[in-house]
C-alpha cells in the first residue's frame, strides 16, 4: 500500500533519466506515490553577490510558498552553490517535520573536484541527498547508524559513505 506522496520539482535542467531514477528510488525508500514536475523560480532573486552563492532558506521558502501544499511533501532540485548563514555551502536544506525540502546537485558531481565526470556517482549522490532531505520532512533527525542515508554529510566523500536506504528504525517513521 502507497502511504504517502511526493512531488520531485526540478528547477534547473536535469537529464530525464536523472530525474526518473531518483523518482524510482525515492517511491521504492518512501513506499510513495512520486510525481516529477518542472518548477519555475526566478533563482536571479536568491543570489548573495558578495559569497557568489545562493540563500537556501530562501529557496526553501519560496518553493514552500508556491510550490507545496499540506496534502505531501515537496522537494525542489537545483544545481546552484546553496549556502545558509552558518555554513560554508549546504547540499540541502528540509523543514523538519514539514512539507518542504531542496537538494543541489551543484557540489555533487566529480567534476567539481578536479575529477572525471562519474553520471553514476551523480546519480548516487544526488539520490541519498534527496531521500536525505525528504527524510527530514518525515520527522527524522540525523542518524549514527552506519550506512544509514539520515547520517549527516558535510563533504561528498560522506555521501559516499552511506547508502541510500533508512535504518530500521529511520525506515519506521516514514512508511508506518
Ligand atoms: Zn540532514
Ligand atoms: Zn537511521
């Protein structure tokens, strides 16, 4: 039985094979009915000229505001450098226990790091921090259980790190 439903809006161009597969993998970790949309933001109102960057919270809000609704949850892709206050850069952001989140692919992808570009590791990468985010919409704080996708990450070589599935416990309190 599909218990809840979600919304994956990209704001930025992704491949459709991108998209789909995180669609796939987050109906399968969410046990979620997944919709994929197109969302349009001027993202030029969220850029700090200065940090050369653009204000999380402020995306955050801003797809909450015309592109959520109490009925599911909502995340919003971009592949812009976020950053909030107290950090440096962020991968995501999620309101906890609400209905919003967003994911950037911008600091993901091996090409960022002097590396070979790896679509897969992308992929991989991008998938964990989307269910990530979504899982703090479900309630859920960071995890220390090894392996589990709520472990917190502040560099990618963390992402790496993790799977992209819950815990036991994390995978209770979002398909209960
Ligand atoms: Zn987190
Ligand atoms: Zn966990």
């Amino acid at each position: 039985m599909v218990s809840s439903s979600i919304d994956i809006v990209s704001f930025a161009y992704f491949d459709h094979s991108f998209t789909k597969r995180i669609a796939d993998s987050v109906a399968l970790e969410f046990n979620a009915d997944v919709q994929l949309k197109e969302g349009h933001l001027d993202i030029s109102d969220y850029y700090d000229a200065p940090r050369k960057q653009y204000k999380g919270n402020e995306l955050l809000k801003s797809v909450e505001k015309s592109f959520s609704d109490e009925t599911h949850k909502t995340i919003g892709l971009f592949n812009v450098d976020l950053f909030i206050p107290i950090l440096t850069y962020i991968f995501g952001q999620a309101y906890l226990g609400g209905n919003t989140a967003i994911a950037s692919a911008f600091r993901l992808s091996n090409a960022r790091y002097g590396m070979k570009e790896d679509f897969e590791l992308l992929l991989e990468r991008m998938t964990k921090e989307v269910i990530h985010e979504l899982g703090h919409t479900y309630g859920l704080i960071h995890c220390y259980t090894p392996g589990c996708v709520m472990a917190s990450s502040t560099y990618v070589e963390d992402i790496d790190q993790k799977s992209t599935s819950f815990c036991s416990k994390c995978r209770g309190s979002v398909t209960q």
